[in-house]
C-alpha cells in the first residue's frame, strides 16, 4: 500500500494563499488518481480535488477558480495552491491517492483561514 505525507498547512488569512503538497512512496502499482480531501469539525469528509494520471481534474463547486492541483510526472506527488481563501476553508486536508489494487490516505495537514 502507498505512503502518503501531506505538508504545507498553516494559518493563513482570509485572501491569502497556500500550498500543500502530498509525496507517494512505497505503492508496488501504478497510481491512477491523486485527490485532496477535507474535514472540519462536526462536518463529513469531502473531496476537494482530484487529478488523474493522465491529467484530468475535478473540483468541488466550492473552490473552482481558486484552488488547483496538479502533480509532477511520475505521479509521486500531488500539489493543491489554494488561494483567496476563505474561513470556510478552514479544515484538515487529507491526501488520496488509488491504484488499481486500493487506495490510501495520508495522516492530514491543518489549514485554518482566520484572520
């Protein structure tokens, strides 16, 4: 099963920016989709991203036009830059990433839109 490590949460403003980046290691199958998830609390968990190997992406409604991912060749790493965010953003995000064996999720990264 792969390992993923999600980094590049913090505090940030209201308007401002952050990356996250989410590294794969150890999957013995090819990935075939890279996704960025979040949870607040007392919320259920939902899919914010989502980029296939072949570079196909889908958004949530919520962050279209102000969040992208995207990830380097080898699909080893997913990146999410989120700007003019939002204190709605605020959440912990989580890294998916699926192959055709299963799937696996990252420990999650802490965002907090506060001003």
């Amino acid at each position: 099963q792969v390992r993923l490590v999600e980094s590049g949460g913090g505090l940030v403003q209201p308007g401002g920016s952050l990356r996250l980046s989410c590294e794969a290691s150890g999957s013995r199958f090819s990935i075939n989709s890279m996704g960025w998830h979040r949870q607040a609390p007392g919320k259920e968990r939902e899919l914010v991203a989502l980029i296939t190997s072949i570079g196909v992406t889908n958004y949530a409604d919520s962050v279209k036009g102000r969040f992208t991912i995207s990830r380097d060749g080898a699909m080893n790493t997913a990146y999410l830059q989120m700007n003019s965010l939002k204190p709605e953003d605020t959440a912990v995000y989580y890294c998916r990433a699926a192959s055709e064996r299963g799937a696996a999720w990252g420990q999650g990264t802490q965002v907090t839109v506060s001003s």
